[in-house]
C-alpha cells in the first residue's frame, strides 16, 4: 500500500500546518540567514568593543570617538559596536535554532516517511524506446533504490538522499549548541600583557600564559586558548649603587618598588607615543624609555633626569642589553620583548568542531546526492514515468 506524499487539500487550510510549512520553508530560514550574515558584516565594517570595563575598553572606546566623532553615540546606541553581544544578535540565533530544529524534525520524518513507497505525484510522461524492466536496471546501475509494487516501481536515492539534509541539520544545531555552551560555561580576558621569561596568572582564573625566552613562543594552560594580538619592544631593568647593593625600582609614585623591573613599552593610544618611565627614589633619578619603532628588536633611547630639579643627566641608545652608569648608579638593561594575547577558555569547542564536520558532510553530500524520487508503470506498450525532480533516465538512442 502506497503512503500519500502530501497532506490533503483540506489540510492545506490548517492554520497550524501552514505555520509548520513557512517555519520549515526555504523561504523562512534564507531571510534569518541574510540577517545573521549582514550582523556579522556588521562586526567587521564596526570595531567591537571588548568585554568589560578594563583599560582595553577605554582604549578602544577612545579610538572610536575619535574615528566617527559625534556619530559615535548614536552607533552605539544602535549596538554597531557590541554586535554578538545585543539582544537582537541572540534573539536572532535564537530563532534561528528554532527553525532549523523545526527542519530537523521533518527532515527525520521523511527520512521514516519516505523508507516505504509513497503515492506518485507530477505528470506521467512516455519513455520511448524503453522497457519497464531495462528502465527499472538502468536506475539500479545509478544506485538508485528500485522498490516494485504490483501497480508500478518507484525508484528514489532512500536514505541518503534524506540522510544528507538531516545531518546538515544536525551539524548546524550543534555549532549553534557550542555558542551556547561557551556564552554559559566559557570565558574570554583581552589584552594580557606577557613579556619575555615571564609566566602570569589570567585575572580571575587559575589559568596562566608565559613567553618562551628566546624564541618568543607563548606557552598556556592546557584547556584555553591565547591568540597573540600584539608584539612589541620591552625592558629587564635592574639597578646597583657603586658598593653593588640593589636599588629598588619603581615605576609610578604609588607602586611598590623592586629590584627587577619589567616595562612593556606599549602604545599609548591616547598619546600615540611609545615610551614608559621609571625613577630609582634613593638616587633621586627618574628615567624615560623611549622605542625607535615597534619592532621586538627595536634601539631603545633611555634619557636620564636628576630630580627634583628635571636636569638632563644623561642619554643612550641601546639594543639587546647593557648598562649605563649616573651618579654612582648602575643600570642593567636587557631586552625583553612583550606579547599582548587573548586568553579564552571554549568548553565547546569540540561541539563546534563535530557540527562542523556534519554540516559540510551534510552539504556536500547534499549537493552531490539530492533526494530525487520518480515512479515508472507500463501503460499499453511503453512504460511512462511521473517525477518529482528531474528525470535521470536518458532517451533510449543516448543510452545506447
């Protein structure tokens, strides 16, 4: 007995199988689709701002001001600048997950459907030059599933056919999945600052990042990710007086001072300038490191000021490391390149990774092994043949 392919005429008039047929249309999911990929154009003709209210933040903010100027407000406003953090972004994906769950269930329905023949639809056409018997091989030497019934054959591409599409489905819920599982479980901190030899904490977490001496590679806790966004020049200072006793180094008024400074010299992007000072208190000298360029090899120029009076005491160029003597005081300086990173933990990562997987399976089986279903019967002295797709039996003569 033959399944019907569609619902009856009468059906057509439910308001909740009409509802069902736009969800699960074509039409539905390739507009939430243009919308979510003008969003995510959005995030690259508009600079984001980071997550958090860090110093990253103000920077960033400030390069915005400055770039779009009184428009600015209103763009923000508008969430041009926090595009995947709006809540238009997330009500988007999340209608968006409804609809392709909606798809996947029919999609797992026709695969059940459809593993039995169903009643033929279209018009019936004439094979001429062909048997039903050399028709019915001729599809099988096409892998194609031959089902034979007392009345006519159905061939189809069951389960491939249904089984592709599904597992694009699939595939695509779980990268949506993933995105859910990182917003709720995973996290992300900008703009850490590393420098060479030196292995930090990420703030609020027990998870670190360091940078290798020598071949400057960064190094991170198994589990996160931390993307270099940034290299630049960087100093190992250290200081003695002439009976070889370390100096306490200090780099702002309020800071507590060491024997070891490290300075990551980074652009100021309020200033535009690269340098960064220091001040030996119980020498009453306070120093300026300026870059010659933002490469990890770069000269670096340290002036020398005597306090509190701010005359010159000195100046030198260095590159790599050496010394350099003021007033009784020696100064060590080794180069000790910085790397900015991006410290991120994505729990659902490997979800990620196998969506990705199913949808391009899914895709390109779809594309290479489209659902196509036909039915052929014998009517007086030729079979003729109804379709849903285009008919993949040549004529005859090309056959031949």
């Amino acid at each position: 007995m033959l399944d019907p392919p569609h619902a009856a005429t009468g059906d057509r008039r439910d308001p909740w199988l009409v509802a069902w047929r736009i969800t699960t249309g074509d039409g539905a999911l390739a507009v939430v689709l243009l919308a979510c990929t003008l969003a995510m154009a959005a995030t690259v003709w508009f600079p984001q701002l980071p997550v958090g209210a860090s110093s990253a933040y103000g920077r960033e903010l400030f390069t915005i001001q400055t770039r779009f100027g009184d428009a600015a407000q209103s763009l923000q406003a508008l969430g041009l600048f926090h595009v995947t953090r709006t809540v238009g972004f997330r009500a988007l994906l999340a209608v968006l997950a409804g609809l392709l769950l909606l798809r996947t269930v029919e999609c797992a329905g026709h695969l059940w459907e459809h593993r039995r023949p169903v009643a033929p639809v279209g018009d019936w056409r004439a094979l001429p030059n062909w048997t039903l018997d050399d028709a019915a091989h001729t599809l099988r030497r096409r892998r194609y599933r031959v089902t034979e019934t007392s009345a006519l054959v159905q061939a189809d591409r069951w389960p491939w056919g249904e089984l592709f599409p599904l597992l694009a489905h699939v595939g695509a819920l779980l990268v949506l999945s993933s995105l859910l599982v990182n917003e709720v479980w995973g996290w992300q901190v900008t703009r850490i600052t590393v420098q060479e030899g030196q292995r930090v904490l990420v703030p609020g977490t027990e998870q670190w990042v360091a940078l290798d001496q020598g071949d400057l590679q960064t190094r991170h806790s198994r589990g996160i990710q931390a993307p270099v966004d940034e290299r630049g020049p960087g100093l190992r200072i250290s200081a003695v007086d002439v009976h070889g006793q370390a100096l306490r180094l200090r780099q702002t008024p309020e800071g507590e001072g060491a024997d070891q400074l490290l300075l990551a010299l980074v652009e100021d992007p309020y200033l535009n300038t690269r340098e960064a000072q220091f001040a030996i208190p119980d020498s009453n000298l306070v120093f300026r490191v300026t870059p010659a360029d933002e490469s990890v090899a770069a000269p670096i120029l340290i002036q020398t000021y005597r306090s509190p009076s701010g005359e010159l005491a000195g100046e030198t160029t260095i590159t790599g490391q050496g010394q350099l003597t003021v007033d009784g005081v020696t100064i060590h300086v080794d180069a000790a390149p910085y790397a900015i990173v991006t410290a991120a933990y994505h729990p659902g990562l490997w979800l990620a990774l196998a969506g990705l997987v199913a949808l391009s399976l899914g895709l390109l089986g779809t594309l290479g092994w489209p659902a196509r279903r036909l039915w052929l019967r014998q009517e007086s002295d030729q079979p003729v043949m109804s379709t849903e797709a285009l008919p993949p039996v040549p004529d005859r003569g090309r056959e031949q």
